[in-house]
C-alpha cells in the first residue's frame, strides 16, 4: 500500500480519502490516562465554575464518579454543605486571579453524607490567549497530608539535627546520605563520604558491618540493636570505637512489590561507656584473682612456692608468660647486675609455675636487657616487638632469653624491706595487645606480694 502512494498509484482508500485518524491522537486518552493515575485527587472548573475533570483518586476519596460530577455547576448541594457552598466556591475561583498557587482547607461531603476535611491547592488554568480560562484544584485528605508533611519533617531532622549518626546506605552497601553527627564520626566531610565502600572507611569491623546490612536486606530489621566494635580511618589515625547501631530497611512506597532502596543504619557511639564496664569488669577480676591467690599462697609452706602460686594467679587474663629473676649473691655489689632465674611458667603444655636456678648461675642477659634496667632503675620497664616480621620478632623474643612467640614484655621489680630482690617479667603473644597504664598498676600489686614471699623464703633459708 505504501509504495502505491510513492508512486502516485491509487488503491481502496482512493488518492483524496484521509486516514483514519488514530486512537487517541487528540491526547484526550493520555490526558485521561495521567489525571486517574495521579496520587492526588484533582478537579478542575471552568470560567463558570461548572466541574470539568474530575478523576479516580477524588471518586475514591469522596465517592462521587466523574460522570456523577462532571457537569455540576460548583460543590454546592452535593460535595459541599449549602451553607458553606458560596464560601468554599469564592475562594476556589479566587485563584483565577491570584499569581502561584493557593492552600485552603475544606471540609468535604462524601456520596454517603459523610464529611471530609481536605487541604487544596488551587492555581489559575490559562486559555490560549493567556488570560484566566479556570482553575484546577488538587486536594487531599487533611491527615493524609500531615502524615506525609510529618515523615519528611522526620527524615529532615534526622539528617540535619539528629544527635546521633543517621547513614542511608544503597543496595550496593555504600553510604548515599549522612548527616552531620555520623559523618565527624566516620572522619569524613558529609558529601566526601558518599558513593565510597564501608572498607575505605574503617580499618576494621567493615566485614561485620557489611554483613549486618546484607541481613537486613535480605531479612529486614533486626529485633533489637547491635553493638559493633570498629577502627575508624582518620587524618589522625586510627581511632577505635563502639557504635551502638540500628538497622532499618527501605523500601520503594511506589513500587507494587516491595523493592529494596537500601538501609537506614542509625548509630550512637557508647564507646566510653562500654570502655568503663570492661575496665570495672577487669579491675573487679583482678582483684579477685589477688585475693585467690592470697588465700592459697597463705596454705603453702615454702614460701618460695607460695611465690609461684602469685605468679600462676596472675597470668590469667593477663599475660601468657611469666618469668622471676632474682639478684645473685653480691649481684649489686658489682659494676654489672646479676640475675638468676628461679621461677618460670612452663613454655610448652599449660601448667603450674616451676622453681628453678638451685645452681645459682646467672641468666645470660645482655647490657641493657628490659630485666636489668628495670632493677637498676628500680621501676618497671616496658619492652615491644613493635611491627617486627614473624622471624624477626622470634629472634628478638629469643636473644633476650624469652619464648620464643613474646612480643610484649613488662618487667617490675620486686623489693622488699627497702631492698631490691630481683624482678617479675610478664610476657604477651602477638594474639594480645601492647601492655598499658593499668596493666603495669596491676603487675606492681602482684610483684609486692612475690616479693614479700621470696624476702620470707630467704630469711628462713638462712635461718637453717
């Protein structure tokens, strides 16, 4: 048929007939098509005031169907009380001849009598000569409307004014909106931190982390908050912290399925709190073992055993090795100080402490060992492998008469009756972190009473 026309032949339509015009194309579907599939309920009034469109979200909220209203001259009588009627219409058709748009409140009537309050915009609808032809009126329900003004009045807040960290996090699992308080958490600027993986951000607990969203995608929120220790990257370095963190999941109010946005992750840091219940927790488990040890030392005969038993309580939770050195006879009386090792955790299978150097001969330590310095100083001296490889780390345990799996070393000497008796080394794996403040508090407190029971061991000895 098309190539007939090209070339000027004619066929069953005849050369002068038209085309059937096509469904639609004065764009009264598509008009009709957008207005029903508006969320908002829409009406609109000619110049006269009469009810031209009228679509299906204003039959649903009020009931009346557009063949019921299109047509009416104004609400009044049918969607709008009579006595009400003159006022409602005035201020609809006000908008004629007002600029932008106007908001009114109305109350309603429904096919069944009923009443409906109602917030509506309304705004002047142009002929093609530019002057007022009409006007069209979207309106919804009051609390409709306030839920919605509500939930983004919410989501403002929390991402401007929220005291605690507010992260939006997409399907991707990287963060698309952070307010201000998550983002000085993180240690980033609010825009710097978008679009970037969980792992550019935390040096440690991303795993985690990612793993928690992933669920909550998967299974939506969780039943209760969780507690997630992370080490967060900043200009400064690293900083390790407690986020107490919530877990909601997005999804799409548009979509006929429910279609995963991402998850609002929403974190408060406790890091100090849960800081003060672990040391509390500690310092209570420390004293405790101090009395234990106490009581089972005061059953012992030999006080020098009852040394070991100080020292075995001590290790739990505490260090992994454990060493006592004592100064050898006439040891301080030379340039050099002495040690003789007499007490020593077992280096292999788990065990008591064994008493050892009944011979006497001094341990092998160099100038400068963390155990010499710790009894010329009369102090206690920390010592650390630092960021030394596996192999490097064995030699420098090993060169200083350790096991050979030490990294962190704490030696505090022991004194007694204002004499130096020798010294205590407690030594940690590469599994435990660096000896602190507090750790050398505690270690001082045992070193006191193995002290006290070695000062015992030798006035009895030299008794006999």
């Amino acid at each position: 048929m098309s190539a007939s026309r090209r070339s000027g032949t004619t066929d069953e339509l005849g050369p002068d007939e038209p085309e059937p015009a096509r469904e639609g194309s004065d764009g009264s579907d598509l008009l009709a098509a957008l207005l029903d599939g508006m969320d908002a309920a829409l009406c609109a009034f000619d110049a006269d005031g009469t009810v031209t469109h009228w679509n299906r979200e204003a039959e649903r909220i009020l009931g009346w169907t557009a063949g019921e209203a299109v047509g009416r001259a104004g609400f009044a009588g049918w969607a709008v009380r009579s006595a009400d009627a003159e006022e409602v219409e005035a201020r609809l058709m006000s908008a004629m001849d007002a600029p932008g748009r106007q908001v009114n409140e109305f109350a309603l009537l429904t096919k069944d009598g009923g009443r409906v309050l109602v917030r509506t915009q309304s705004a002047a609808v142009r002929g093609p000569d530019g002057k007022p032809a009409g006007v069209y009126c979207a309106f919804s329900e009051v609390h409709a409307q306030i839920d919605l003004e509500r939930s983004i009045a919410l989501s403002e807040a929390l991402l401007e004014e929220a005291s605690w960290g507010v992260v939006l996090v997409d399907a991707d699992l990287r963060p698309a909106v952070v307010n201000p308080h998550a983002a000085r958490a993180l240690g980033t600027g609010r825009t710097s931190v978008l679009g970037r993986p969980l792992g550019e951000l935390l040096a440690q607990g991303a795993e985690e982390l990612e793993s928690a969203l992933t669920h909550v995608l998967a299974e939506g929120a969780p039943p209760a908050p969780a507690e997630l220790w992370v080490s967060v990257r900043t200009p400064e370095g690293e900083r390790r912290r407690c986020w107490r963190s919530g877990f909601v999941r997005l999804s799409s109010p548009l979509a006929e399925e429910p279609v995963p946005l991402g998850v609002g992750w929403l974190f408060q840091d406790v890091t100090e709190s849960r800081q003060g219940e672990q040391e509390a927790s500690l310092l209570r488990f420390r004293a405790q073992q101090l009395h234990r040890a106490a009581r089972a030392a005061a059953e012992c005969e030999d006080p020098a055993e009852a040394a070991t038993v100080h020292l075995d309580f001590a290790l739990a939770g505490f260090a992994d090795h454990a060493l006592i050195d004592r100064v050898a006879d006439g040891g301080q009386d030379t340039d050099r100080v002495r040690l003789v090792r007499i007490a020593a955790t077992p280096s292999g299978a788990p065990g008591p402490s064994r008493l050892a150097g009944r011979a006497g001969l001094p341990v092998r330590y160099d100038e400068g060992h963390p155990a010499v310095q710790c009894v010329e100083r009369v102090g206690t001296v920390r010592a650390d492998a630092g960021s030394m490889g596996t192999e490097e780390a064995r030699a420098w345990a090993l060169s200083r008469q350790w096991p050979g799996d030490a990294v962190h070393a704490l030696c505090t000497v022991l004194r007694s009756r204002g004499r130096t008796l020798g010294a205590v080394t407690f030594l940690r794996g590469a599994g435990r972190s660096a000896f602190e403040r507090s750790d050398t508090m505690y270690a001082e407190d045992v070193a006191v009473r193995i002290a006290t029971a070695l000062d015992l061991a030798a006035l009895l000895t030299t008794d006999r």
